[in-house]
C-alpha cells in the first residue's frame, strides 16, 4: 500500500510531475489566502494577503544566516574530525 508511494517520492522519473504537483499545491494555498475574511485582523500587517508566508519565509531566511554567521564567524564550527 506505501509501496506506490514511496516510488512516486524517490524515482527519479517522477520529478517534474512532482515538481508540478508542488507548484499547483502552492498556487492553491495562496490563491485560498485571498478568500479567508480578515475582519478580525488586530493590526494592518494581518489584513495583507500572504504576511503569513512571508513573514515564515524571512524568518527562515534570517534564521539560516543567523546560523551561518554563528557557525563560520563566530567561531562555532569545528572541523569534521575535532573530536577524534
């Protein structure tokens, strides 16, 4: 039953349909954005439609060069055999 599955998500000849499949999924969840009532939005940024997806997608940008900077800047990083 997972079988099919497991085969659709990692063969490789399935890739463009997935990527299809991923783009028209992302289509419909910020199309469906456009349509939720924002009458009980607290402040101005809540009422734009996609704040909360940009607002996820910048935060996890920041997060990743936060993370970088502290790994190869700040010294946090070790080399792969440091423990050895």
């Amino acid at each position: 039953m997972i079988k099919p599955v497991v085969d659709f998500f990692g063969d490789a000849q399935y890739a463009r349909l997935r990527r299809r499949l991923f783009y028209l999924v992302l289509v419909l969840i910020v199309a469906a954005d456009f349509l939720v009532p924002r009458d009980h939005a607290e402040y101005l940024w809540e009422r734009l439609p996609g704040w909360p997806a940009a607002y996820g997608f910048g935060s996890c940008v920041l997060l990743i060069f936060v993370s970088k900077f502290l790994g190869h800047r700040a010294g946090l990083m070790r080399r792969e055999d440091y423990y050895d």
